[in-house]
C-alpha cells in the first residue's frame, strides 16, 4: 500500500473502512478511498481522511430514511425515520461514538451493542434483529437498560421504558438511601422543589429531606440556608 495509511477498521458513526479501493483526487489532491461497510448492511466507498476526521455518519441510508416513504435501512414513517429508528441510532452513538455527549457514561464505561443488533445475522441488518426483538416503541417511551444499569445493550437486558423513570436510572441522578428526589417527593407528597432545596441545602437523609415544613422556617433567598422569620437567625443548611 506504499504511503497511503492502513485505516482498516476505522470507524465513523455507522460506517467502517474495510479494504483500501484507489487514490482519487478531490479538490485537485489526490485521497485514499475506501470501501466501508454501513451497519445497515449497505457497502460504499468513501474518501478515508473523511472516515479519520468523523465526518460520516452512513452509507446515506440516514438521509433516505428521511426522503423516502417505505426506506428499509430507515424504517421511516411520513418520511422521517421511525421512533425505533431514532432510539437505535441513538444507542449506537453513545456507545460507539467518541464526540457524543453522553459517550463517558456509555461506550467510555465499557458498555457495549451485542453483535447481533451491531452487525445483524442470518440476513438480517443490526437495526432489523433489534426491531425484531424491540418490536414498536410505545409513546412517550425511550430505550433503557435494565434498572440498575448494568450490562450491555442486548435482548433480554434492554426496554422500553417512561422517559422519566429512564433519567431516574441513570447514575448521575441525585439519589438518597436509594430514591431520587423525584421519588422521594412523591412518596413524602412534599414538593419537588421542597426536597431539592433541602438537598442542596445539606439535608441527606430522607428523614431530613421529608420532615414536617416548620410554619416559622423561611428559605433563604439564595436557596440554601433556613431562615427563623422570627429572628432572622440562621437555623439550618449552609452558610451563604
């Protein structure tokens, strides 16, 4: 291959370099280009510095997704990409896609995609054996990991499940004796805002984040300290 770079294996989003095809020019200079294989199951030859740099995302099946009616790579519906396929898309971003937001709490932890929804079999594309196994998306549902968040996407460890409890499942969420604040204020019937100002104020007991609200205890304007409106004095959380 002389000078030209080996980028074998390579990725960019939904596409890998898999064999090197010729030198072409663009822009008056010449380029490797590359066959690559799209997770959609669809070969294409693209230029490589454009795999290297991350500016691909597929074989086009994305745009077409998005053009075409009855699109397989897609699954569109009203021509735009399905739920499901926006929920599978987005998996693979997080786990296989350095630049995405969300990377450090998914591929960066080692989650990873079972082979058979990354790469597909027995004919079958990788989104194809996860609808196959997802089936439709219910509304106001969102893919999600088994409560306690470990494992990998595969079948039997994956859901659809409410937004909600979804971001209540993740690790970054505040969690106190095991509940979120979110849970806590609905099982305490306090406000949300209540037990989040107690949280941040230094309560961290649920004990402390759900006792009676004293009638003569004001919030403080900066929100972290109570206040006596009897004496104006300082009587809990954090000094401003």
């Amino acid at each position: 291959m002389g000078k030209i770079k080996d980028i074998t294996g390579v990725r960019s989003d939904m596409l890998v370099a898999v064999e090197f095809h010729s030198l072409k020019p663009v822009s008056g200079k010449n380029h490797a280009w590359w066959i690559c294989r799209c997770d959609c199951g669809a070969t294409c030859i693209k230029p490589g510095y454009q795999l290297t740099a991350r500016m691909l995302k597929s074989c086009g099946c994305l745009a077409r997704a998005g053009n075409q009616p009855n699109a397989t790579h897609g699954h569109s519906r009203h021509r735009r990409a399905s739920p499901e396929y926006g929920s599978y898309y987005a998996m693979r971003a997080r786990c296989l896609n350095p630049k995405h937001k969300d990377w450090n709490l998914y591929g960066g932890k080692g989650v990873k995609i079972c082979d058979r929804w990354l790469h597909g079999e027995n004919g079958m594309t990788g989104f194809e054996c996860f609808f196959a196994d997802m089936g439709h998306r219910p509304k106001g549902m969102t893919l999600d990991r088994h409560p306690d968040q470990a494992g990998n996407y595969e079948p039997g460890n994956v859901r659809w499940a409410p937004a909600m409890e979804q971001v209540s499942n993740r690790c970054i969420t505040v969690k106190v004796e095991g509940k979120t604040l979110r849970q806590i204020s609905d099982l305490s019937g306090l406000s949300y805002g209540l037990v989040h100002g107690r949280y941040y104020a230094g309560a961290r007991t649920i004990a402390d984040l759900t006792s009676p609200p004293n009638p003569n205890h004001l919030w403080s304007r900066n929100g972290r300290t109570v206040v006596d409106r009897r004496t104006g004095k300082i009587v809990g959380g954090r000094q401003p």
